[in-house]
C-alpha cells in the first residue's frame, strides 16, 4: 500500500543521512496512519539520535503497544522480534541517560532473542559494572556460551571491553594474555595486550607486540601508527 512507499521513502532519507526529511516525513506517517507500528520504531530510532529522549520513548512505547496488540503469522513472527528487540535496547538507552540503572535493566530483561543474547549481556553487564559490580558483571559475560572459537573470542573480546571501559587496565591485560597463550596468532587481542601494555608502563613490551603484529599482517596500520607515536615520544 501507499503508506509502505512512503515508509521505504523515510528510510531511503534517513540512509542518506537526510535526517530532517526523513523525521517530517516519518510525522506524517504517524500523523495519517497512527495505528502503522514500523513508523513509530524507525520515528524512536530517529528521535533518539537526534537526543530527544522523551519523544524517542513516546515513539518506541507506541510501537510495542502496536506490535504487541497484532496477530502476526509465522512469517512476521522473525521481524517483529527483531522490531521488539531493538525497541528495548533502545529504551533501556534512553533509560540508562537518564541514570535510571533498573529501569534500563528492566527493558533488558524484557528481550528474548537468542541472535541478541550476546548484546544484551554486555549491556545487562556494563550496567552492573557501573553500579560498582564488575565482579557480577563479568560473570554474565562468562556464562555466555562459548559452543567455537568465534564465540569464546566474542566473549574474551566483550570481558576485555567491559574491563577496559572500567579502567581494570591489568585485569584486561591478564586476560588478553591467557587468551593469546591459547591462540597466539590473533593479532587483534595481540595489538590489543599492545595497548594495555602502554597504559601498564611496560613500553618495551608494548614495542615488541606491535613489530609481532607488524611482522605478521605488514598492512596492520593502527599498529604501525602506534609505534610511530610511541617512537616519536
């Protein structure tokens, strides 16, 4: 129908970072076809870009209360979780500004998608680190499932992050280098011990992984960058 034109129209504007048009016309939407959920999510996602947090939670309330209320068959039931999932993330973002820590958990808790799991834990555990339990926090990221090596490196990847935004500089290199003594060829979590190393002191060191990281992979260019600086200093 015409309305999923013009929705296509609002997302095409907003692609192209035109995000005035885009948000006018995403209010006309929702002006002429208050009962069209999708708007209402993408209208959220805008608001809430554009740092209007309260409107971005009026939007994105409108649209579970729309996505909740439809019967939806089997071939809708994927994007809809997809549109719920986003929906909370982004009011337990909003929540989380307005230093509202239980609120944000509370939309957290509300997602059930296993693809998002991942996502979810890192924010449910940077929530709890900034209620002063690291500790509680990196737990949850430890019990996310490490089934392969791409997942047990996400959650290595997502424990050194949370320790890293803490200022935990030792504990995250600890655990780089536990995680390179199993696979020392990740040059990532080698240029990444590179760092900690630098903010630990231990320059030396910090040289030595960077020339690794050089020698292995010769177009590494953070790594060369970080170097160069070093050397400069």
């Amino acid at each position: 129908g015409r309305v999923e034109i013009r929705m296509d129209y609002a997302r095409i504007l907003l692609n192209n970072q035109r995000y005035a048009e885009s948000g006018a016309e995403l209010a006309r939407i929702t002006t002429e076809n208050p009962d069209f959920a999708q708007a209402w999510l993408v209208k959220g996602m805008l608001d809430l870009q554009n740092r209007q947090d309260a409107e971005a939670e009026k939007s994105l309330l409108r649209y579970i209360d729309l996505e909740n209320g439809k019967a939806r068959g089997d071939a809708r039931e994927d994007e809809a979780r997809r549109g719920l999932t986003q929906a909370y993330m982004t009011l337990a973002e909003v929540a989380e500004r307005r230093k509202d820590l239980a609120g944000a958990k509370a939309w957290l808790d509300r997602i059930d998608s296993s693809e998002d799991m991942v996502n979810v834990q890192v924010r449910r555990a940077a929530l709890l680190a900034r209620q002063g339990r690291l500790d509680e926090g990196r737990a949850l990221l430890k019990a996310l499932p490490a089934r392969n090596p791409a997942e047990k490196r996400a959650r290595v990847a997502a424990e050194v992050q949370l320790l890293r935004d803490n200022k935990q500089t030792q504990q995250a290199y600890d655990l780089l280098t536990e995680s390179l003594a199993a696979d020392p060829a990740d040059l990532d979590f080698m240029y990444d011990k590179a760092m900690m190393a630098e903010k630990l002191g231990r320059l030396d060191e910090m040289e030595r992984l960077l020339r690794a990281v050089i020698a292995a992979k010769p177009d590494y260019h953070h790594a060369y960058n970080a170097l160069s600086y070093s050397l400069a200093d």
